[in-house]
C-alpha cells in the first residue's frame, strides 16, 4: 500500500510555473518526460540535471526511445525545456512557452474489402485564433524527406559500431528534420569532425571499440558536443611513425 509523506522528500516548485504548465496542452509522452525533468531538477532542489535516456525509460516506463526522442524534442521546441548535451532544466521563463490547445491526429482507417481512404493531415488548434474553421487550423507539413535521409546514410557509413540503425535514423531524423538545408550541412560537418575525433580517443580505440556507444544513444545525448583529451589522440600519421620505429 502506497504512503507518501513529505519527509520521504517533495518536489518544491513556484506557483506561477505550476499555473503556466496548466495552460499548457502536451502529448502523454511529452507531459512523462516533463515530469522526469521536474523530478531530477526542483525534487533535489536544483535547477539542471543530467538524465539518461535510461533514466527516462525507467521512470516513464515507455519502452521505445524513439517516443522519448520525438517527445523531449517537441518540449525544446516549444521551449518548455532547455536541453545542453544530456542535461535538462525547464525554461523559467515561461512567457515563452509555445502554448497549444490541442494536437489532434487523423489516422487512416481499415476499410477491410475496399480501397483505403487516404491519410488525412495533421492540424494543430493554436490559442488565439480566430473561430472560424479556415482560420483555426495550421497544417502541419510533414517530415522532410530526403537530405536528411543522404546525410543519414553518411553518418552511419562512419560511424564505426553498426547497431540499431532504424533507432539511430529517428532520432536523427528528429534532430535534422527541423533545420534549413545549410544548417543540416553544418551540423552534419560538425558530426562529422567529431567523429574523427571520438574514433582517435583512446576511449574509442580500448578493447576493439568496446566502450563504443551505441548510435542512437550517442545522436540522442549530443555526444559530438563532448570534449575529447586532445593531448591522449595520437593521428594516423603518428601510430604508423611509431610502427616504422
């Protein structure tokens, strides 16, 4: 039988936060993982917290992490949340929140025996709008095809343990879905170069890639943002020096 009590510990947070969240309309997933980050930051009394994608598989219980992804990704892209890295805090200033009213989804039907009708668009109700049906509804465009899948393809022909792809190609999806063509084509050259760097570091090069992560793992935490001991990466050129010796 379930007993809370405060002094088992309690999550304190300021009202206005608590009345901005009740304005706010999320997704069940989006509104699991908002309670994770509350959770690991005001209920240790600290603003920031580095969670895993672990860490919100265990507490939401959502098995897929390509739903946790897509859910954390909608909470930063309406500023709900800030996300440096692996590090999560909720964005205090909550005149920013992109507020919405509700989100509804068409999905196809089964017509058994006859031609399926074909999918509807998804249109989301935005607050402040105007009553009438025209002027209520924004088309939301679908996921953009195509660059992002070519640079996909790059990504995983370099990177060096091929595990997970499908995974691996949602949250890259996610993450690039949302850029112009020339911010796609920056951020994949500074994937790329940290690439070189990560497959250069003696972490990488331990134990024939034992302490490789995982793709997916590795896109959804930023890792390319990670620092790497400059000084403990020997190049190419340098290792096959050392061979001639």
């Amino acid at each position: 039988m379930a007993n809370p009590q405060l002094k088992k510990g309690f999550v304190q947070i300021v009202n206005e936060i608590i009345e901005a969240m009740a304005r706010i309309k999320t997704s069940p997933n989006e509104t699991s993982c908002l309670f994770v980050i509350i959770r690991q930051t005001y209920g240790f009394h600290r603003r920031s917290a580095e969670i895993s994608l672990d860490d919100f598989k265990k507490f939401t219980q959502i098995i897929y992490s390509s739903r946790i992804c897509e859910a954390i990704h909608r909470l930063c892209e309406r500023n709900i949340i800030i996300k440096v890295g692996n590090v999560y805090k909720i964005n205090e200033n909550w005149e920013k929140w992109e507020l919405r009213t509700n989100v509804i989804t068409h999905k196809r039907k089964k017509n058994y025996g006859k031609a399926e009708l074909p999918l509807r668009k998804s249109v989301t109700f935005v607050e402040g709008a105007k009553n009438s049906p025209k002027d209520s509804i924004i088309e939301i465009p679908s996921t953009p095809k195509g660059d992002s899948i070519v640079l996909f393809e790059k990504f995983w022909e370099l990177y060096p343990r091929k595990e997970g792809k499908k995974p691996a190609q949602i949250v890259f999806e996610i993450i690039f879905k949302k850029l112009t063509k020339d911010k796609q084509l920056e951020l994949f050259e500074i994937i790329r170069a940290a690439l070189t760097r990560f497959k250069n570091s003696p972490q990488w090069q331990k134990e024939n890639g034992r302490f490789i992560l995982n793709p997916e793992k590795w896109l959804n935490e930023s890792r390319w943002e990670d620092e790497i001991a400059i000084s403990n990466i020997k190049t190419t050129m340098e290792q096959q020096w050392e061979n001639i010796k």
